[in-house]
C-alpha cells in the first residue's frame, strides 16, 4: 500500500489532524481495533476553551498551577492562543455543544479551573466530538480508514520514517508512506485497572524506545481519582470530575469529606489513597444525591444510566470510587508543531508530550490539546509537504510470528514505565 500520510490512531487527534490536511494528499487512517475505542469516545466532562483576551491569563495560570509549574509556558500561551479558533472548527463540524433557552453556550469547571469555562455535551462531550468528526472524515474522497489494524513497526530509511507495518485478520500489511503521524493514545491498557480501553497498550512508547526517539516526563502518569470501583479487574467507569465540579462531595466510610474536590487530580487521588490507607478501606464515596433528581438525570445521563447498571442509584445513593490509571501525561516529546526527534514522523494527542501538561494535566486539556496540536501538525504538513520514494519493495515479517512481536512490544512499553516509576509495579499487568 502508498499512501501521502499516514496517521496512526482514531480519536480525536488523529480525526482532527485528517480533517485539517490538504484535500490533495493521500491520507491513509489505521485504527487498531473499532474505530470508536479509543479514549475520546469515552471522555465524558468536556473540552476547555479560553473564553475571551481576558481569559487567558487565568487559563494560563490554572494550567500551571495544575502542572506544579513543570509546564512548557510557551506552550500554554500558545494552547490559549489558539484555542477559540480550533472549537469554532469543532462547532462548524455540527458539535452540539449544550445550550441555555436562549441558546448562548453554557459552561462548566472542573478540578483546578478557577472559573467556568469548559464546553460539554451533556455528559459524553467526547462522544459527540468524535462522531462528528468521523462522520467530516468519512465524506473526504481522500481519506481511507483501515479500523482493526495493529501498528506494530515503523519503515525506516535512514533518518525517516517512510511508512509502517500493521497486522489485520491474521495477515502482515505494510504500507509506504512519506510522512507518519502517531495519534496511537496512551498506556491503559498495561495496567490492571484503567479508564483506558484495554487496546492502548503503549505501541507510541514502544516504538520510540526501539528507534530511540526522544521522549519527554515518561514518569507523569496521571491517575484520576474518581473511577467507579468494582473489585474485578479491568477498564474502570470514570465517574466525571465534572459531578465534582457541579457540587458532588467526597466523603469516606464514615460520612466524613476530607478532602477539597476541586484541588488538582494528583492531590485529590493522593487524599484518597491515604484515607483509604487510614480507614483500612478499598474505597470513598461520592454523592451527589443531595441535587435534584431531574436536574442529574438530565445532566449526568450517561453516568445516571451506567451506575444504575452497577447498582447505584446516584440520585439517592452514594457512588463507590477509587483512583485508577487515565492519562499518559508524557510521551514522545515533540516541538510547536507535533515533530518528534525523527525526520517525517509527527506525533498528537496523548501519545505525544507537548510541554502543557507539565506534571498533572488540569481537567478538560487533552481535548483542547489535541485539537491544537493536529491542527498545527496538518498546517506544518501542508506548507512543507514533498513526497518521498525510498521504499523497500517487501515486508521484512512475512514469516515472523506477529503475535509475539506484538507482546514484545507491550513488554517494552511496560518495562519503560517501571524503569521510572517502580511504584507502579503492582499496577500493571505481568507481561
């Protein structure tokens, strides 16, 4: 297969960045499993926007504070910057974004912000954005999708990256390619509880690692401290910090809050955790029962419905939770415009470390982030694109065992993350 660009990875980065390329590109777009698992479609609070000139101070300075200051700020005054053009795009793409009667924007905070300014669709804001997106994607005669392909490997000539190879019912494809952009997600799917699909397990680090591509804050793994807990195994139900935001209260065993719910992620897990260690409990609780029934069924339907399913009425109950793994704030460093350390290969989205997060991503960001930065990776493809015909003529794996390469890559991706954060050894998987 050739193909102009490739992007790898079907959320909202990689979505994003497709729509923003030239119509007379060649644009070839993998997903490695249904095009819909992938952390975007279950994102559920929002996606920050900077409200007006005045905003971006504020903005600024609350994305730092959450960062604890390890930001790039040349970054953070660039996000701020661009922020209110890339969600007009969004709502030019048909977002609906909730609405008052009178038909102005309505806006909601979560941990960190100082003030209301984050954009949501109810409560699966990331759902909304990734469906209109597709649905733009899908009516572009120069867009191929490929869903249920597993990266694996790059093609590499020289100092560029030229391509990939991927893996789709039981068969080794490879594809050429003059330019690459991994919106491949994060590393849930290394750990045994994550908000993460179970299919993002690290193939951006993994990659990295193996053509020693620079990476950035590999240790900064976010772990948000509201997911639904069950004691099985497996993707956890993120309860949003967006029920934090609109009054929900912590309280452990005894009824107690103890903690302030609107602080930033890492110091609302940290409370938790040591008042589960306190308590000698697995879990805390989140209520919100004492809001109108009407007013959460309407406004949190999408967690309404699904606590239901797990026996929790969150109108008259409280909702058991626990911190969990959700973000990757680290990844493959890239500069201003998403290009990483290697010649023709771009990086989006969570896989990508651009300097906003610093330490502690600030609620709503990575939606914003991702928009941002697929925009200005399109933008730098479109003014510097040449095609490039170093091609090899055939796979290298057309008689490997893909499968085991596949695990070794998981092994790289997981061993990574105990190189620099051993605290995180009974968090993950046994590969």
């Amino acid at each position: 297969m050739e193909c102009d660009i490739l992007i790898a990875g079907s959320g909202i980065a990689g979505l994003f960045t497709a729509l923003s390329l030239r119509d007379d590109l060649k644009i070839v777009l993998l997903s490695n499993a249904d095009l819909n698992k992938c952390s975007t479609y279950h994102a559920q609070g929002g996606i920050t926007t900077v409200l007006d000139e005045e905003d971006k101070l504020a903005f600024f300075q609350d994305t730092m504070v959450a960062g604890g200051h390890l930001n790039n700020p040349e970054i953070v005054k660039l996000v701020a910057d661009e922020a209110a053009k890339c969600i007009d795009v969004l709502i030019n793409a048909g977002v609906d974004f909730t609405k008052d009667s009178s038909g102005n924007f309505k806006y909601t905070r979560e941990a960190a912000h100082s003030k209301n300014r984050i954009l949501y669709c109810a409560d699966q804001t990331g759902k909304e954005i990734f469906s209109k997106l597709l649905e733009a994607v899908k009516l572009k005669k120069n867009i191929e999708i490929i869903d249920n392909a597993e990266l694996f490997d790059f093609k590499v000539h020289g100092d560029k990256v030229l391509g990939a190879y991927f893996f789709k019912n039981n068969k080794v494809y490879d594809i050429d390619s003059s330019y690459t952009v991994l919106c491949t997600g994060g590393i849930g799917g290394l750990f045994k509880n994550s908000t993460n699909e179970k299919n993002l397990k690290g193939i951006g680090l993994a990659l990295a690692l193996k053509y020693g591509i620079q990476l950035r804050d590999v240790n900064f793994i976010q772990i948000h401290p509201t997911a639904f807990y069950e004691k099985v195994e497996g993707r956890r139900f993120l309860i949003s910090e967006s029920l934090r935001g609109e009054g929900a209260v912590l309280v452990d065993k005894t009824g107690e809050r103890f903690v302030d719910e609107l602080l930033p992620r890492d110091i609302v897990s940290k409370a938790i955790s040591d008042r589960n260690r306190e308590l000698n409990t697995e879990n805390v609780y989140l209520d919100i029962s004492h809001l109108d029934k009407n007013y959460l069924v309407t406004r949190f339907p999408y967690i309404y419905e699904n606590c239901l399913k797990k026996g929790v009425d969150i109108t008259k109950e409280k909702i058991p939770v626990s911190p969990c793994q959700h973000y990757f704030v680290g990844g493959i460093a890239v500069d201003e415009n998403g290009k990483t350390s290697m010649d023709s290969l771009f990086a989006a989205g969570e896989v990508a470390c651009t300097g906003l997060h610093g330490r502690n991503r600030l609620a709503s960001n990575s939606l914003l982030e991702a928009v941002v930065f697929g925009k200005r990776v399109a933008e730098s493809i479109n003014s510097s694109f040449r095609k490039l015909n170093v091609f090899r003529d055939q796979s290298q794996y057309v008689d490997t065992d893909i499968k085991k390469v596949i695990m070794q890559n998981w092994k790289i991706a997981a061993n990574e993350i105990l190189k620099v954060r051993e605290d995180l050894k009974s968090e993950l998987l046994d590969y």
